[in-house]
C-alpha cells in the first residue's frame, strides 16, 4: 500500500508497451543518423543537425510521455470536448496563418519552432469520439449516431483536406474501427472494402466488363433469394450504386485529384512507368530496400541512403534506410514490433472496464496501424506515396510528440483501469 | 456485449493479415528478386578504367620495333557540363563552334553522365593550350593514353594495326572489352593480343544522387592495378627487314628469312609495304582507305597469303621425295633432248643437255629430267597403281607443308594448294595418270605454296631433314617464354643421307657456271639455291629464288619472289644473295657483276595498270589468283565441273575478289 502510494503516478502502467515505445524511438534515431550520415563530415555529435534534433525530440518525447503520466486520468474524459475544439481551431487557423511547406498549409510557425495541427486533431478526435460513445452508449444501429459519430470525425478530415494533405485526412479513416468494435455494421467495412477494390478495378479493367460482373452477381444473388423481395429491392438498389459509383469515380479522379495525386496512383497501379518523374522515389526506395537483402549491408553501409537516392529519406521514406542496412531480417523486426504493439494495444483496450478507454484504446491502435501501413506500403509500392509519417521511427518533433501523447494518454487511462472514469 | 468483444478478433486478424502482406512484399524485392540489387549498383557505381602501356615489341637483336606514344583525349561528362565558353574550346581544339555543339550533342546522345570521347587524340598543341584554360570547362577531362608507334617505319603488314573494338569484338571477348578499348586487328597486334595488351585495371568509384564522386568502393578492396602488356621478343632482324623492304620497292612479292636451326623468322617482307604508323591515331580511316584504294593491294600479307606455284624451286623436294622412294638414285641419268612428252602435251626445257644426272639437273633446272624422276615415281608399280603411288607422293611431299598452314604465329595464314588423288578423281574419274599431273613434277599447274612454306622447305633442307615451325616471336614477357610448340622437330621423311647430292646441285645453281644462279654468288659464302620462273598467263614471269646459306651449318634460309620479275635468276636470286649476304656479314661486298642494291631497289617492276579508267581487276596480280592449268580447265570444262566443285571455286574467287583484312576469320591464334 505504502509502495503504491509512492509510485501513484506510474502505478499499473504497462511498462511492456513503454519499452516497445521505446524500442521503436531507439530505431527511430538510429535510422535517422544513418539517413543523414555523412562519412566526409563525420565530426562529433552535433545537435544542430537532423539526428541531434531527433534526439532532443525523443528525450523530450519521453518526458513528455511520462508527464503525461502524472495527470489524473479523469481529466482526459471531462477536457475531451475542450481538447477537441482546440484542435479543430487549430486547424481552422492553421489555413489562413499556417506556413506553407511543400504544397501543404500544414503548419503553424511559433519561434523557431513549427506546429503541424493536423498531427494533434488525432488524438482531439480520439478523444471526443470515446466520450460520445461513452457517454450516449450508442450501437450505431440508428442513423442519428452514426452521423453524429461521423461527424466527429469528419470535420477535422475535411479541414485538413483544405490544407491539402490528403494522406493525414485519410488516417482519420482509422476510426472505422473503434466504430465498428462498438457496434457499426460490417457492412460499413465491407462497403469501404468494396469500394477501394471497384475504385482500383475502374483502372484496371474496362468499364462496361465491370458492370456486366455487378449485374451477373446481383443477378445470381437475386436468383438465389428469389422468394425474399426485401433482399431483391436492396440487391439491386445496390447494384445500381455501384455502378453509378464506378462512374462518380472516375470523374471525381479527373476532377478531384490533384495531377501528382493522380500520377501516384497510377504508378502504383502499374499504369505508367516514370522512372525520374513520380515514380522516382518509390523506384529508388524499393532499389534501397530490395539492395538490403537477407541481412542489410550494414549500420552507415548502405549507398542509396548515403548518397542522397532516396528523396524525404529521413522522413516518410525512412523506412528504405532500415531495409538497405539492415535487410529483410530488420524490417521483420521492425514490423514485428508494430505488430507486436498494434496487437497489444487491442489486448489493453479489450481489458478496460470503462467504454472511454476501450474507444480511445482501439482509435490509437488503428491510428498507428494507418500510418505503418500507408507508410511501409508506400515505400515498398503496394500504396501510392501518401506522404505520411512512420510512427515513432521518422524524423520530426511534431508527429514524434503527438504520437507519444496519443500513446501515453491511453497507457494513462490503461492504468487507471481498476478505478472509475 | 460478448459478440462485439469478438470484433477484436476481427481487427487484430486484419493487423495480421496486412503484416504478412507487408513482409511478402519485402521477402519478394529483398530476397527473391535481385533487380533491386543490381540497380543500386549501377546507381552508385561507376568503374573508371585505367589503360595499361601495350608491350612494347623487340627485334632479335633487342631493338625496339615497336613502342607507345602519349596521346591525349577530351572526355566529357555530359551532365556536369555547365555552360561555357563555346569559342574558347573551340579555338583551344582548332574545331569550328559547330563542331563543338555537334560533338557536345553526339556525347550526350552515347550517355549523358559516363565519361565520353569529345575529341580524340588531341593535338600536343591543343592539350597545352587545355590545360591552362580546363577549369573553364566543367564536366571535361583529359584522359592520357598510349598509342602504337613503329620507329623504323616498315613492316606494316607484319605488325598488324590496333582499332578500337567493334560490337562483335566486345561482345566475343565474354566482357572483357569495353566500347572505347582498343584491340590488335591484325598481324602480330593481333596474333599476340593477349599478351600486349595487358591487364586494365579498374576503380570502383562511388556517385551520390546529384552525381558527385564520393570516394573509392570498399576502401578500393576491388579495384585492380593495370598491368603492361608483355614485351615481345621478334625473330626478325631488322637490319635485312629494312634492306629487303629496300629491294623489294616498286615490286610486287615477298620474301621470307628463317633461321634454320630454330624456326626464327629473320625477315618477313611484303612487298608493296607500308608505313605502320600510317594506321596508327586519327587518321586511320584516310589512310586504311588509301591502302584498299591502291590497285597493288599493300595490305595483303604476301609471305603467307600469296600464293604462287613454287615453279622449278619444287625441284629440289621432287628429288629427295624421289630418292627417298627408291624410284630413282643419286646417279639415274636421263637424257634431255630440250622437251620431255607428256602424253601429247610437251614440257619444255630452257636448254638442250642431252644426259644429264640429279646435280647437274637442280643446277641446270632440268624441266626433262624432273618430269623423267616424277614418271619414275607415279609408275613405280605399274601403270595400275598410278592413283596408289599418287597418293603415297602427295603424303610424303606434304610433310614438307604443302597444302597445309604451318601454325605461323600470324593472323590469316593460307595453306596453298596441293590436291589428294581424290581430287583428281572427282574430275577425270579412273582415267588419270602421271601425264595427268606431270605439271606438279616442275612445281607449276595445280600447286601452289606461300613464301613461307617456300622458305620453310628450305630451312628444311639446309637442316637436311626437318624444320621446326616457322615464328615470329620468340620470346614473351620478362622470362622470354618460348612456346613449347617451337621446339619441336618436324620431319620431312626424307633421311639424311639423301640431301648431300641435292644440296650439291643447289650449291651448283649458284656457284658454277652452269647454274641457273651464278650471277647470284656471293664473294666467300656458299649459298645453296634453286630458281624458279613461275609461268604466268598474265603477263611476265615471275622470278623466284630459294635458298640457304652457308652450305654447311647453315644459318639462313630464305624465299623470295618477284612478280613478273622473269627468271628466277634475275631478281629473286640477286635480291636473296644481298639479304644472305648481309645478314652473315652486316655488309654488302661489291660483285665482281656489278649488281648494286640500289640498282636493285630502284628498278620498278610494277605490273602496268591495263585501263586506269577501268578499276583495275584483282585478277590482274597473280598472288592473289589460284593458279589453273589452263589445259586444265578446258577439259573440266567439257568434263562439266560437279556443282560442288564449280561453288568451291566461286566461293575462293569471291574470296580472292574482297581481300579485306577485316572479313576474314582469325585462323590461327598461336
């Protein structure tokens, strides 16, 4: 009693998760070093440069964490509201103040010092999604709830595509699936499912094919369950919107996506082949990464990450300097502990007695998952380059912290678990 | 709430699933496919070639004959060129603006971030002029390398020239050549390609993405130092190359030296010659197609791929094979009344004898008593067996090399002609006989040799009984090798008892008054010889002369041949017994005739050109043409050449119509 009392603030946290975190950050740093490593200008350590900051920004990542362990749990469900209209003002500001960087209106310049308000919209919507789910305890099986929830999550995506940054908006898709864990149909994911493979199809195979296997499948479907008229309305309703779907797509691919956006998804169909054009970052970091074989060529031996091949490498693209040091073997390990994070995480927030942290649990499980999938996927080109950032791992303060709150806010909550939210 | 619980399932199985998409993708390009391996090599990597000096070549008495000489080159890279001043290169290079941008164009085209050829072989001058301004032309270098250079001028043919490689080079040589590389295309420069041209070394340089070097590859662990080519040691001497080249001016023909006891060839001459370093750096193009352009075809190595009847010079082989058979003795007389009946056909004599032996028959180049020794030996067993005893004559006269390359250490060596009884059955079926073929007795009609395999009989008999392969290199490298294959005896089956009586009528030709050579005869050296007047239906004779010197231990052996030089004694004679003469003694003593090599050397002997406005027929020169009888051809004719036989001799007229050096296969790599 006495040893709880005097470890109050770090009582029941996970430490396991800490050290994975960790782990994580430790790659992290290493990786950047080598990205930015340079043999002729090898001096002593210098923290003005990329991989000094990077350190700072851990150890003050890691303070930051345990700090936040220091606050009183309670607090994260009562300020939920307040954390979330802070966000979404942030990122109304951030249009009109916001500097300009590579394209995107994304952040918010305070000193020396650069805000991305897009990076702290996660966990505002993370936040406020678990107390209205908490709160109201819906089942999403009526409409009402599920626009509400909807909306929630919708108004930071569509701010943040106004900046544009179409790959953080698209990681607040995340939340599907806190949703659905609390009760959304599947259908919803089914639908999501089928309409990214209809999207890719539309590229790939002619249209009027398309429509001619909806109709044949519809039509078994409804063959099948000839004596239920109920089925047969919605079979063909649905039907019917895919098909206009497979048309709203490609107009909207014309009109909506910028030409860059366009390119990319195209090289990642394999539509076109641009080896100095779009196409020469994911090129270059498959060649990174596939150059690492079995065991990687090493800690600083890698030459595509040495000799500038690889563009952003320090950022979105670190991870084609983990997989030409430290080859197949590295990348396994570096997956397996995402996996080994995402899969705990899930664990931790099955075991919450509270609906506020099981919510919150599974938005920042699903949140690192968007960003390792999109990220890793992106360099090995089995996604179009989505510039977004490697949890943990890639260069940068404000998504390195926001990361870490979004983690320690929920390690709080997890060891708050016994008591009452 | 049980049943969502189970959604959990749902969502980390959908972690896992995307985990395993992940890390398949990555065992795919990580450790399946190599591409991605390949790739980032050829993005960082750049192997820069450092060229080895050539061997250098040495005559026997170890005077260079062949050596290198600096050249600079302007390389380019493409990319890292930044605008400059135009007119400035231009000027330093005495090259138009034009030609500056076309050239600037041509580099970018070939690969715009390796290092290209801008302008090859730069003058001195121009590198001079460079290599004050070159920091105002970013992305050029110059790159020194060496090129051949022939001090003496001569043996053009002999040595051969060095080109840069042609795709097929490149691609023969299983990675070794590179485009830019140079390689010996002919004569010696190619036949010892392997050893001159040394070990490229290499330099494995890293680039980084903006395509600045960055440093050497694994602390240089794989570059590799280049290494000289080996230095060769020739044969050849070129004291009596040059004096040949001398005689041989405005003539057309040959001669080959060989040192008896060893197989050395002492001096290679074919004639008309020229200068080596005419195709040497950038003006190769002009002057090769001068060389083709001249109707006298100087690039056809004459000593091996002339091919003439060896005419009376056969004469002394004839004999031995003769002697060796038992078909005749050293003392069988037969009586010359000026023409020996062949059947119908009559070969005549030069002289009328009456009884005349084998000493006096070489000597006096007795048309009669050789067709008399070759009837002797076609009928030893009968008018029946002639085809029998045809063949066992054409095996024991080919193991002095007729109609057979020697293996000389030269590119394109031809064998001659010489035909199996086979031959002879194709075309006439069982009705042939000695009369058939009486013409081969006095060397003339369907057989034909090279100089070398002339000069090689010789050190054959003046070794009384076997050579050893004719060569011109005899030493390769710092440990001068000598190949294995040049120390070995070849026997020509004749024992050695046989040639004293030959060797005295060839000793007679040259130095008693009967002999076909006597003016030939050299103050206090016994040269053995034997002439030969090969006929020619194009024109003047050609004047042949074969011998050895000194008679006993004899030292060199040689063959020389003047087109349309007449009788043998006439020129090919005189022109051996200066080399001979010059070779044993480093001096040439006045003849009691007369004769002066520069009355040699200026005489011009060059066939007329029948229409200079016709292009003039390759036909004309005979040491291109394979000789036919033309009683011969006439009954083939009516005979209906098979269709084989009539492709054959269109195909080697083809042949004989494009001698183009480059065309033809490599026949010997020794």
């Amino acid at each position: 009693m006495i040893q709880q009392q005097g470890n109050r603030f770090f009582f029941n946290v996970d430490w396991i998760t800490v050290l994975i975190y960790i782990a994580l950050c430790t790659v992290g740093f290493i990786n950047v070093y080598a990205s930015i490593y340079n043999p002729d200008k090898a001096t002593g350590f210098d923290f003005a440069s990329s991989y000094g900051k990077q350190l700072i920004y851990v150890i003050t990542g890691v303070i930051l964490g345990l700090s936040i362990l220091l606050f009183d749990g309670r607090l994260f469900n009562v300020f939920a509201p307040f954390i979330y209209g802070a966000t979404l003002f942030l990122l109304v500001v951030v249009l009109f103040v916001g500097r300009n960087v590579g394209g995107n209106q994304a952040w918010i310049p305070i000193g020396s010092f650069r805000l991305q308000p897009s990076e702290f919209a996660k966990f505002g919507t993370a936040l406020l999604l678990a107390r209205y789910v908490s709160t109201f305890n819906p089942k999403f099986r009526d409409i009402k709830s599920i626009v509400i929830a909807g909306l929630i999550v919708l108004a930071p995506l569509l701010l943040i595509m106004l900046q544009p940054d179409t790959g953080s908006a698209l990681v607040f898709l995340a939340f599907m699936f806190p949703l659905y864990r609390e009760g959304l149909s599947g259908y919803f994911l089914l639908i999501f499912l089928g309409m990214i493979v209809l999207f890719v199809a539309d590229f790939l195979v002619p249209t009027y094919i398309l429509i001619l296997i909806l109709t044949t499948i519809g039509g078994l479907f409804i063959y099948n369950n000839r004596r239920k008229q109920k089925i047969i309305i919605s079979t063909i309703l649905v039907t019917i919107i895919a098909i206009a779907y497979l048309f709203v797509v490609k107009i909207a691919y014309e009109k909506v996506l910028a030409p860059h956006q366009r390119s990319r998804i195209e090289l990642m169909l394999g539509l076109k082949a641009d080896n100095k054009g779009a196409g020469y970052n994911v090129i270059q970091s498959q060649i990174a990464i596939g150059s690492g074989q079995l065991t990687g060529r090493g800690f600083l031996q890698g030459t595509q990450t040495k000799y500038g091949y690889v563009p952003a490498q320090s950022t979105d693209f670190i991870f084609s300097t983990i997989g030409e040091e430290w080859g197949f073997v590295g990348c396994s390990v570096v997956i397996g502990l995402y996996m080994f994070l995402l899969l705990r995480l899930i664990n931790l927030a099955e075991r919450q007695r509270s609906t506020f942290s099981r919510v919150y649990g599974y938005s920042v499980a699903c949140i690192f998952f968007f960003h390792v999938f999109i990220n890793i996927g992106m360099t090995i080109g089995i996604i179009p380059v989505i510039g977004i950032p490697l949890p943990f791992i890639s260069y940068g303060g404000s998504s390195l912290w926001s990361f870490t709150i979004l983690l320690f806010i929920f390690l709080k909550l997890d060891s708050n678990r016994m008591g009452f939210i | 709430m049980d049943q969502l619980f189970n959604r959990k399932y749902i969502v980390q199985g959908l972690f896992i699933v995307v985990a395993l998409i992940l890390l398949g993708k990555l065992f795919y390009i990580q450790i399946i496919s190599d591409k991605a391996f390949s790739s980032a090599e050829s993005n960082v990597l750049r192997k820069i070639y450092k060229y080895p000096a050539r061997g250098a070549i040495l005559d026997r008495n170890m005077k260079v004959i062949v050596q290198n000489e600096p050249v600079y080159d302007l390389m380019v890279i493409p990319n890292e060129v930044k605008p400059f001043d135009t007119l400035g290169l231009a000027n330093a290079l005495e090259i138009t603006i034009e030609d500056v941008r076309k050239k600037l164009k041509k580099a970018k085209a070939q690969s715009p971030y390796q290092s290209t050829f801008f302008e090859r072989q730069i003058s001195v001058q121009s590198y001079a002029r460079l290599q004050e301004i070159m920091y105002r032309f970013p992305g050029f270098r110059t790159q020194d390398r060496t090129i051949r250079h022939y001090p003496d001028s001569i043996a053009g043919q002999l040595f051969g020239y060095v080109k840069e490689v042609n795709p097929d080079d490149i691609e023969k040589s299983e990675g070794y050549y590179k485009p830019g590389d140079f390689i010996g295309k002919s004569g010696l420069e190619r036949s010892y390609e392997d050893f001159l041209r040394g070990k490229k070394g290499v330099i494995n340089t890293l680039y980084d993405a903006r395509n600045v070097a960055q440093g050497s590859y694994a602390n240089g662990k794989y570059d590799i130092n280049a290494v000289s080519g080996d230095r060769l040691i020739s044969s050849l001497d070129i004291r009596i190359q040059r004096l040949g080249e001398e005689l041989m001016k405005n003539k057309v023909g040959a001669i080959v030296a060989i040192e008896p006891a060893t197989g050395e060839i002492l001096a290679f001459v074919s004639s008309p010659g020229y200068d080596p370093n005419q195709l040497v750096g950038k003006d190769w193009g002009k002057n090769y197609m001068s060389l083709i352009a001249n109707p006298y075809r100087p690039q056809i190595v004459r000593p091996i791929a002339g091919q003439y009847s060896p005419g009376s010079s056969f004469k002394p082989v004839d004999a031995l094979v003769a002697l060796q058979d038992g078909a005749i003795d050293p003392n069988t007389t037969f009586f010359c009344p000026g023409y020996y009946m062949a059947g119908n056909h009559k070969v005549k004599c030069e002289h009328v004898d009456g009884t005349i032996n084998m000493q006096r028959g070489i000597a006096r180049s007795c048309n009669t008593y050789f067709c008399h020794v070759f009837q002797n030996i076609i009928t030893k067993n009968g008018m029946k067996n002639q085809r029998q005893t045809y063949a066992h004559w054409h095996e024991q006269i080919s193991k002095w090399g007729f109609g057979q390359k020697l293996g000389i250490d030269m590119p394109f060596e031809k064998k001659g002609i010489f035909y199996q009884a086979d031959h002879y059955d194709k075309i006439y079926g069982k009705r042939w006989g000695y009369t058939t073929v009486i013409s081969q007795a006095i060397g003339q009609g369907e057989i034909t040799s090279t100089p070398l395999q002339m000069a090689n009989v010789m050190a054959a008999i003046a070794n009384r009984g076997y050579y050893l392969k004719p060569h011109l290199i005899k030493g390769i490298g710092d440990k001068n090798v000598v190949k294995k294959e040049y120390v070995v005896k070849n026997y020509v089956g004749v024992d050695e008892k046989y040639f004293p009586i030959v060797i005295d009528g060839m000793r007679d030709a040259v130095n008693s008054p009967w002999g076909t050579a006597k003016e030939s005869q050299i103050p206090n050296i016994l040269m053995c010889g034997k002439t030969g007047t090969v006929q020619n239906p194009h024109g003047k004779n050609h004047s042949v002369f074969i011998g050895f010197a000194p008679m006993n231990k004899p030292k060199i052996a040689i063959a020389v041949i003047v087109e349309n030089g007449g009788y043998g004694g006439s020129y090919a004679a005189p022109i051996s017994s200066f080399i001979v003469e010059k070779y044993l003694t480093d001096s040439i003593k006045p003849r009691s005739n007369g004769y002066t090599v520069k009355a040699f050397a200026e005489t011009n002997l060059l066939p007329a050109l029948i229409d200079k406005t016709k292009k003039v027929k390759p036909t004309k020169l005979d040491s291109l043409k394979l000789k036919k009888a033309d009683s011969l051809k006439k009954v083939k004719d009516s005979l209906k050449i098979k269709p084989a036989v009539l492709k054959q001799t269109v195909a080697t007229k083809l042949k004989v119509n494009q001698p183009s050096i480059n065309n033809k296969p490599v026949t010997n790599k020794q």
